[in-house]
C-alpha cells in the first residue's frame, strides 16, 4: 500500500469515527408538559422546572433550562397555546435554569434579578456553557409583568441558593415558583456566588411573612408541592446548617465533615455540593 493509500485510509477511518461519535451523541432529555392550575403549567425534564402562564396576549416563562432545550421547550407550550412567549422570569444565574437565554433573548424578554445577571456576566458558574446571555432586564427587589389583564410577580426575598433567587407569584392563582430555594433535593449552596445556607431558612420566612396568598408551590427541581412541603424543607436546611456547625465547632475537618454529609445526606465526591457547598459550609458555620 503506497504512502497516500495509507494516509487516505486513515483519514476515512477517522471521518468514520467522528461520524459514529456525531451520530451516538446522548440526545437532550424528553421534555414533558403538565398542568398546574387553569392557564399554567409546568415543563418538566432535564433542567430546572420552566413555569408557562398563558394569557390572551402571550405566554409568560419562569426559567428556560439549558439551551439545548429551545426547541423542546417551544414545542410544549405550541402543544397548550399559540400564543408567543413575551417574558421570561429568571429564578436564578444557574445554566439548567438560564441556559436557554442564548436562544430565547432574540425572540422574549428576559427579567433578572440585578445579582442573577451579574453572575452570568462574570461567569462564576464554574461549569457553564461560555456562551451565557443575561438578562437585559433587571430588577434588586421586585418587579411585575402584566400581560393580558393578569400579573406575574417576582421578588428577591434575600440570599439561599444564590444570592440572586427570586421566587415569582402568579396573584390569580396562588401559586409560587420558587426556583432552587426549593428542590427535590439537599440544599446547594453556591457559595462562590454570596449564597448562604444560615439566611436560606431566613429567605424562606419571609416568603410566607410576605402576606402572598399561596397554595401551590413549583420547586425548581421536583413535583408540585404544597407550602407545608416548603415548611418542612426550609427545616431540613436548618437542621441540616446546625448539624454541620456542630461538627466544625468540635474540630471536624473538611474531609471528616465532607464524609458525613456523603453518609447522611448522599452527597458524592464529584458532586457541587462538594466543590461549592462543602468549603463555604466550613467557614460560614464554624
């Protein structure tokens, strides 16, 4: 076989492999729809949980996953209306709830919190697309939209997950979106960014002093929920701070603390909760 034989087989063996690789790429998670109250629903499947209010003059999103879930995302709320998105309302800078502001901000206006965007803007997410757009719109306390005779309001009640979480009322039908101050899950500290486990159960008080009227609660990851479901997790994470101070204030090292949280509350070696929550935890609890 002459030399260009060799170098042409190699280079189809090559354009072979890169194609297979193409071709096996791991699709983007199937987004499913489901219904909360009258005129809004819930978009559930890889990412953070999207909220989809429809009013008669467009459709108002709470979050947009990943960017790789645009097409996904349009094709479930075309599945309840055809009326088009107008806003998007950010719970927070992380790239499974903002991610798809890359694709969206051309076509919706995207509303933050002033401390969400500055967290896409300098890009303290150690592990997001580099590619993230921000908010245009931004607000340090609370704002409204008002869309086909009906408001949707978000508010930064104080720092938790971030330092930028804002939960966002839908007045009509007494429902909350919470973003990440709420999950299925431990609680997440980013800690790069300002968050703080002591004020998160602080955060969630005065959600319910904030005299909202509310019922029904959309988590940022997780089923639909009830306020006695927030109550009990706005606990979890007070134990949960107590019994880790308890421990640095023994003289626990990280990795003894870093094993406890693994024991008692699954949390795995490669996890965020380890690279961000584990450190902040050591010097915000001692």
């Amino acid at each position: 076989m002459t030399r260009f034989a060799y170098r042409l087989t190699a280079l189809l063996l090559m354009l072979c492999a890169t194609y297979v690789a193409y071709t096996q790429q791991t699709p983007p998670p199937q987004l499913a729809i489901e219904q909360v109250k009258d005129n809004l629903y819930m978009v559930v499947g890889g990412g953070g949980n999207v909220g989809c209010y429809v009013t008669n003059e467009g459709v108002v999103l709470v979050d947009d996953k990943y960017e790789q879930d645009y097409d996904q995302i349009l094709g479930r709320v075309k599945s309840v209306t055809q009326q088009p998105i107008r806003y998007i309302l950010s719970t927070h800078y992380h790239a499974d709830h903002s991610g798809g502001n890359t694709r969206f901000a051309s076509v919706a206006e995207i509303i933050s919190t002033r401390n969400a965007r500055e967290g896409i803007v300098k890009k303290i997410q150690s592990n997001a697309p580099a590619n993230m757009v921000p908010a245009r719109v931004t607000f340090t306390e609370e704002t409204s939209v008002f869309l086909g005779g009906h408001e949707v309001r978000a508010r930064h009640f104080g720092r938790g997950h971030t330092n930028g979480d804002a939960v966002v009322y839908f007045p009509d039908l007494k429902v909350i979106h919470t973003g990440d101050l709420f999950t299925s899950a431990t609680p997440l500290i980013d800690y790069p960014v300002g968050g703080s486990l002591v004020e998160w159960p602080k955060t969630i008080d005065k959600i319910f002093a904030s005299g909202w009227d509310f019922d029904t609660v959309i988590p940022g990851h997780g089923p639909v929920s009830k306020p006695a479901d927030l109550r009990a997790y706005r606990d979890r994470a007070e134990t949960m701070a107590a019994r880790v101070s308890t421990l640095i204030r023994q003289g626990k090292s990280q990795d003894e603390v870093g094993k406890f949280m693994a024991d008692e509350y699954k949390w795995t070696p490669t996890s965020l909760n380890m690279q961000w929550s584990l450190p902040g935890m050591m010097k915000e609890l001692k």
